[in-house]
C-alpha cells in the first residue's frame, strides 16, 4: 500500500471472495543476504461488500474497491472501518483503477459499462460513463487513458481528458489467431455464473446445474453454466484476462487466456484500418503475437 522503491511496503490490502476487504500490517526485517523478508502480517482493520469484492485500489491511504454487490467503495484507512460507497453499477463490478493526477476512480462492469467517479462529487453521481458491447474482462488506466477487454474480445480504447467521450479505437482483440486450438480454461465464465450466484437470494437453495465436458488430456471438466449469458458469450476462446497500459503510457499489453500476448500503442489507433475496421496490425497497431506462453512454462 505504501511502499516505494526506497521503503518497504508496511500495509498491504486486499479484496477477498468473503466480502471483505482487509488490511494487513506487513514486519519486514533484513536478512542475511541484505535483502527485506516479511516476518508478519497481522490484520489491522477490514470492510465488508454485500456480496464477494472482485478488485480493490489504493491511493496513498485511500482504497477504493468494487464487487459482486455492484458498488464501488471508498475507504480511508486512517478513519477506522467505515467505508462510503460513491457509485454503482447495474451488475458486479469487476475492475477499479486509479486515474493518475486526476483525482478519480475508474471502474468496468458486467453491465458492459465503463464509469468515472469523483469522491468529491455527490456519491451516485458519475463523472464519466460509456456503454461497451459486452461485460469488462479486463482494465487499466494511465493519466490520460482507460483501456478495457470486453467478454466478447472486444478491446476499447479512450483518451480521459474528453471524459469518456472520445472513444480512439474498439476493435477485436489480436491475440486471435486462426487455426490455434481451442482452450479448456472457463475461469471467467465460471467466475460470471458465481456472481450471478451469490447475488440471488435464493442460491443456497437452489441445484446447480452441473454440465460435465469431455477432456482429451486429463479428467473431464465440470463446467458450470449461466443460464442469463448469451451462448456466443460463453466461448473461452481468445478471451481477453489481462490489460496493462506501459510504464510511460505509449500503449498497452494484453494477454488472453490462450496464454497469447500483444502490444498496442495509441500513436497507432488512428492510423488506417482494415475492410472489417481493424486496426492495420501488420503496419500500425501492434506486434499481433509478441509471445506465447505455455502452462508450466516460463
């Protein structure tokens, strides 16, 4: 929470699948080797969402956290376990990002929305927001940019410093590539039907519909489906898992679940696109396929 390159971090906080979100205070002693190694971590204080917290984000003493039970919430540590909720969304929340010198709060949805909250503004009221073509997989944001991944492989790019009016780019994710094998990984899915789950009254109470898929190289998966998401929506394929913008806010990477990554720059967005409005991937948009990593693999 407060670390930097010179002091080690003494606070270290974290969104849980309980409903909570704690924090912890981490003892570090240098050993041996002259290294830092944590001795302790003792639980200091904690919140509670409704319903399972999916993310959580910390500036400086401030931790805002978003969850299942669709709310975005704002917590300063110095001021004891009392936590303000200052947005909503219409389903769970599953990212909250910090927007650098901006003084808000970013957060993507399984309502396929993008929202921008000022904790100075009445809460419930959005700075900012955009409808997307599906639910937020994955999201960043730098200074200037918010970049999200979409259920649908969609990735949306916008410049924040028109809210989030000026959308640069939506196009489809390029770590599709054709012909690669389709993957037996449903963590998203499973995580949407847990979701859908957890928020309906009844769920303790209800037979989960257990829908067992044959594996050619290992035991058969069980898989859980959602009976609310639209079947093209329940294809792992190319999913979207991670986005990360750079360091020096030029562009982004992202990875899927095929363990595929790609880099994007934003100088580049503008540039020609192609007959299916794709952005130009062999002269402009990116190093379609930079890497690919194996399970069990470095």
């Amino acid at each position: 929470m407060n670390g930097t390159d010179s002091q080690a971090t003494t606070m270290l906080i974290a969104a849980s699948w309980d409903n909570t979100v704690s924090a912890y205070q981490v003892d570090t002693a240098v050993g041996a080797d002259q290294r830092t190694q944590v001795t302790a971590m003792t639980p200091k204080l904690q919140i509670k969402h409704d319903a399972p917290a999916l993310s959580c984000v910390v500036d400086g003493t401030t931790v805002y956290s978003g969850g299942c039970d669709r709310n975005v919430k704002l917590w300063d540590v110095t001021k004891g376990a009392t936590a303000t909720t200052i947005g909503q969304h219409d389903a769970p929340v599953r990212h909250v990002r910090i927007v650098p010198g901006m003084n808000v709060v970013a957060s993507g949805g399984w309502d396929n929305a993008v929202k921008v909250w000022d904790p100075r503004q009445a809460p419930g009221t959005a700075a900012a927001q955009a409808k997307l073509t599906e639910r937020v997989f994955a999201m960043d944001c730098s200074a200037n940019m918010l970049v999200a991944g979409t259920a649908d492989r969609g990735i949306h790019v916008f410049d924040l410093r028109s809210g989030l009016t000026n959308k640069l780019a939506t196009y489809e994710s390029p770590c599709k590539v054709t012909g690669h094998r389709r993957p037996s990984g449903l963590e998203d899915e499973f995580l949407a039907y847990m979701c859908h789950t957890v928020t309906s009254s009844s769920y303790r109470d209800t037979p989960v519909p257990w829908l067992r898929r044959h594996r050619s190289n290992g035991p058969d998966l069980l898989i859980i489906p959602n009976p609310t998401l639209p079947t093209s929506a329940l294809s792992p394929q190319y999913q979207t898992r991670c986005v990360s913008i750079f360091a020096d806010g030029m562009g982004f990477a992202l990875g899927c679940i095929e363990g595929r990554v790609a880099l994007e720059y934003f100088a580049d967005m503008n540039k020609p696109k192609d007959a299916q409005g794709q952005p130009n991937k062999v002269s402009s948009c990116c190093v379609a396929v930079l890497a690919r990593c194996c399970r069990g693999h470095h």
